[in-house]
C-alpha cells in the first residue's frame, strides 16, 4: 500500500471520528422547561375555534436557543384537540426565559371528539393532556414536550 493511501484512510478515519464528536456534543443538551402563560381567542372561520397561546420558554442550558419558526400539537386524553404554527424568529437566551405567541386551531370534528370523550368523564377524574412541539432554525429543530393532568370538576353546589 502506497503512503498517499494510508494518509488518505488515516485523514478519512479522523474527521469520522471528529464528526462522530461533534455530533454527541449537540445532544448535551438540558430540555426546555415550557408552560402555558396565557391564551387569548382569535376570531375563527365557521364551526372552528382559535387561540393565540402564550408559551413561556425557560432555557436551562448555557447557550442561546435562536428559532425561526414553531408548531404545536395539544391533545386531551390522548386525542388530538389543537394545532398551530408561527413563523415568529426569536432568541431564548441562556439561563433565560421568552414569551411566545402561537396562534392555535381547534377544529369542529375535534370539539365534538372531546365532548363525547367527556360525557363519560366523573366528577374529581383526572384528565391528562400533553402539549408537543418543535422550535425551528439552524440544522436541527429544539423538540419540547409538556405534560400533566388536569381534575375534571366537581358539580357546582346549591
């Protein structure tokens, strides 16, 4: 085997390996800690309902978290109940907080899906949702999840 083809595998070898670390050193990250701040309606279209959703953004790790875009997806007992999308651009900065508004969509069809999921709810039960979404920008997209249960309410009493 000639030099020139033994440096060639030996550099090849080397930015894998180099690539290989980059990439781990990506994922080190802390999760975003997300909660619904406020959420105001929007005029809708027809049978539908909208929301614009305040998210608060909490970073905890050391470096700023810059988006080009978010979407949402929210279910109810396990049933999707809203969507939405923004082509908002912003910055969270490290060790930082942001507001985000988001513009929600809930459709007819879903509207009725929860009504009848909640026609056999009973009072005090516990309801679950989970909120999942991705802020966009650069190579790679910020996933979040959040996720709790909610009481259903007990009849009001005279």
């Amino acid at each position: 085997m000639s030099s020139s083809s033994i440096s060639l595998r030996y550099l090849t070898g080397l930015c894998l390996v180099l690539l290989l670390a980059g990439c781990s050193s990506l994922s080190s990250r802390d999760p975003l800690n997300i909660d619904v701040a406020g959420i105001e309606p929007l005029p809708g279209q027809g049978m539908e309902m909208r929301f614009n959703l305040t998210l608060r953004v909490q970073n905890p790790n050391d470096s700023a978290i810059d988006y080009d875009g978010i979407a949402l997806e929210m279910e109810i007992n396990d049933q999707p109940l809203a969507t939405g999308v923004s082509d908002q651009k912003g910055q969270v900065p490290r060790f930082g907080e942001s507001l985000i508004k988001v513009p929600l969509t809930i459709s007819a069809y879903s509207i009725l899906r929860q009504a009848m999921g909640a026609s056999t709810l009973q009072p005090g039960q516990e309801i679950g949702y989970e909120l999942r979404g991705k802020l966009g920008g650069g190579l790679f997209a910020e996933r979040f999840t959040a996720s709790g249960k909610l009481d259903w309410p007990q009849p009001a009493r005279p």
